[in-house]
C-alpha cells in the first residue's frame, strides 16, 4: 500500500528529489511514536484499568504525539530548508520547510492516537489487542504520515 502511494508520486519526486529525503524518516518516527502509545496503552489495558483511564491514556498519548510533532516538527522544517537551500529550482524553500513540519506534528499526533487507540478498537472487536496491535499500526501510520507528507508538498510546494 505505502509503495503504491509513493508511485502516484513518482513524477513529483522527478521534480523535486528533496521531497525523498524526509520520507523514512517521517514514516520512521511516526512508528516509533505510536509503538510507544500502544505499549502505555496495552500496559493499561493488562492492569485492567477503567475505563475512563485508559480514555485518558488515549487522549495523553496523543497529546504527546502532538507534541514531540512539534518539537520534531520545528527541527525537521529547519532542516528541509538548509537541504532545499541547495536545491533551489527544485522547491520553494520556506515553504517546503512549513509544510515539512506541519506534515510531522500531525503525522506523530496521529501515530499517537494510533498507537494508543489500536489496541482498545481490536479488544472491542473480540481480538487479542497484543497481536496484531502494532502490524497494523505502523501500516496505518505509514499510509497515513507520507500521504499527508506527500499531498501537502505536491499542494504547497512544487
């Protein structure tokens, strides 16, 4: 699925070769994030705490998604703009750089939720959530993340 997202763009990154760059490291990142949300979940879940905790957990985790987006976000759209510094018939860099971080602050708020919400979607539905939990969160993250990356840039950027 992801490498058929990454082929409807094949002509973009023609174009603007900068834009593979962030690519692993987005889809990277957004994995490590919600496998960390889905652990804290999980680890909620196996204390058999309410409810209302595990709610909670949710909405922290992707609070923190949200946050280490920024963070990232910030440090990765500064370094979109020194990389599309020295290519500059490929992008415009400024806003390159904008839609790089935007792209990660959501794309890690996102794998948050994910992350934190997977395992509670799979108990209701009657699976283990400890199975399957995080193959089809880092899919889902992976689709999510570089469609957003990659819609964004081709919208903004190029």
């Amino acid at each position: 699925v992801v490498a058929a997202i990454v082929g409807k763009f094949q002509d973009d990154f023609a174009r603007a070769t900068v834009l593979i760059v962030f690519l692993p490291v987005l889809a990277g990142l957004c994995r490590n994030i919600g496998s960390q949300s889905l652990a804290c979940t999980l680890r909620g879940l196996s204390l058999s705490n309410t409810a209302k905790r595990v709610r909670r957990q949710v909405l922290k985790e992707t609070w923190l998604g949200l946050m280490n987006g920024l963070v990232i976000g910030a440090i990765s759209a500064a370094g979109m703009y020194m990389i599309a510094s020295r290519h500059p018939d490929q992008v415009e860099k400024l806003t390159m750089a904008v839609v790089t971080g935007i792209a990660m602050m959501l794309s890690c708020a996102m794998a948050g939720l994910l992350g934190a919400g997977m395992p509670l979607l799979l108990r209701k539905l009657g699976f283990n959530p400890a199975m399957a939990a995080n193959l089809i969160m880092s899919g889902l993250s992976d689709l999510f993340s570089l469609s957003l990356f990659l819609l964004l840039a081709v919208r903004f950027a190029l």
